[in-house]
C-alpha cells in the first residue's frame, strides 16, 4: 500500500481485528463491521486489514449459540493462558502468540507497507499498544499515528516495558460507556500511557461508532494526519 510521496491526499491504515467474543473474528469480519466508518473515510484512507496468526479454539456451547460462537475462523494476537484462552482483565505471565503476532506485522509492513497509520480493536487495539511501545523504544518507524477502539494494557507482565515509556505519536481513543466486553475503565487506564491522547467516549458499547459526533473527530483527526503528511513529503 504506497501511499506516500506520490499521494499525500490519502492515507494509508493498517486494521487489525479484536478476539472472538461471541463470533467468529478475523480480517474479513472486522472490515464487514467497520462499513459506515470506512465509508467516513473512502476519501481520506485506503484500509488495509489483516487477521491474527494464532487460531482460537471452539468455544464450548450447543445448539444454536455454539453455530453462532464458533462460525468463520476465529483468530487472536495472543493467549494469556499456555492452553489458548485469553481473558482481558487476567493477570498472566503468559502472551503465548505474541511473537508470531509481532512478526505477522513487521512482515505486512514489509510486503504491503509503507503504512501512515494504524487501527487496532479490542485485543487489536492493545496489540496496537504494544506495537507502538516498540516502535517508541527501539526506534522503528512503522506509523505515524494510530487509533485505538475499546483498547486497554495488556495484562500479560512480559509486555509491562512496552509500557515503560509514553507514546509520542497522535493517537486517537474511542470507547463506550456500557461496554460489556472491555469495560470503560479500562481503555480509560491506558490512556496514561500516551502523551495528549485525543479521546472520543461514546454512550454505546463493544463497536466501532460512526454517528455524527464521532465522524466530526474522525474527520478533524484524519485532516490533520493529512496536513502533517503534506508538509514532510
């Protein structure tokens, strides 16, 4: 995806799906879920979207729920159980996958990159987190922004350094109020893990939101992601 000395008018972002909560989860859901909040962007972005490397065992249920559970591949960043479960709010010593993860990314960006920005939901947004505590830390250069939907700090204690120094990069933060899955407080608590986060709290829940309150942040966020490219090419 060149988006870059020849197209300053777009962007280029690189989307990465949450776990399975109640459904199959993957790149492919992830962009059919997304549909009003790429429309706010077609002219702004162009999404590139990529499923987790690591599969997610069936979930046990019956009948009905567990077709519901268990259709499509479901795919996540990493467990923090050695038998493959993940619990956001588990403390674990365990990020079994993360190194499979972090070498998926580094070789899209290679084969697909360059990339402006980066999109990360649920466990993708903390996967986004951590991706950024690299980039911060060891001087790599994959995004210049990123946005973080219903995103929280690992809990998985070999990624604490990733967290160890703030993100200097903009980054936008949208959560809801009543979401269930990853609760407020969390995306809330990853905030301090970033310098002058643009934060955009939503009276929903567990989605990507694209009504008109966040469309004017979106917009305004992506202008100046656009202006910023302009002036260094």
């Amino acid at each position: 995806m060149d988006t870059g000395e020849d197209n300053c008018n777009v962007l280029g972002l690189l989307c990465g799906q949450n776990q399975r909560t109640q459904e199959g989860q993957n790149a492919q859901a992830f962009r059919e879920k997304t549909g009003a909040f790429r429309k706010i962007l077609k002219k702004k972005a162009e999404l590139e979207f990529i499923s987790a490397p690591n599969r997610v065992p069936p979930l046990e249920t019956t009948g009905e729920d567990a077709e519901l559970a268990n259709e499509g591949d479901s795919m996540g960043w990493w467990f923090s159980r050695q038998d493959d479960c993940y619990h956001a709010q588990e403390l674990s010593d365990c990020c079994k996958g993360y190194d499979q993860s972090l070498k998926l990314v580094q070789e899209t960006i290679k084969e697909k990159g360059p990339f402006d920005g980066v999109l990360g939901f649920s466990q993708g947004a903390a996967m986004v987190s951590l991706l950024l505590g690299v980039q911060e830390q060891q001087s790599e250069k994959w995004f210049d922004f990123a946005i973080l939907v219903a995103g929280f700090k690992s809990r998985s204690s070999p990624h604490d350094v990733l967290y160890s120094k703030k993100i200097s990069i903009p980054t936008l933060h949208v959560f809801g109020d009543t979401d269930k899955v990853i609760p407020k407080e969390m995306s809330e608590d990853l905030l301090q893990y970033f310098e002058d986060p643009v934060v955009v709290q939503h009276p929903g829940g567990h989605f990507v939101p694209a009504a008109g309150p966040q469309k004017k942040v979106y917009l305004e966020f992506f202008d100046k992601m656009l202006k910023k490219k302009a002036q260094v090419s």
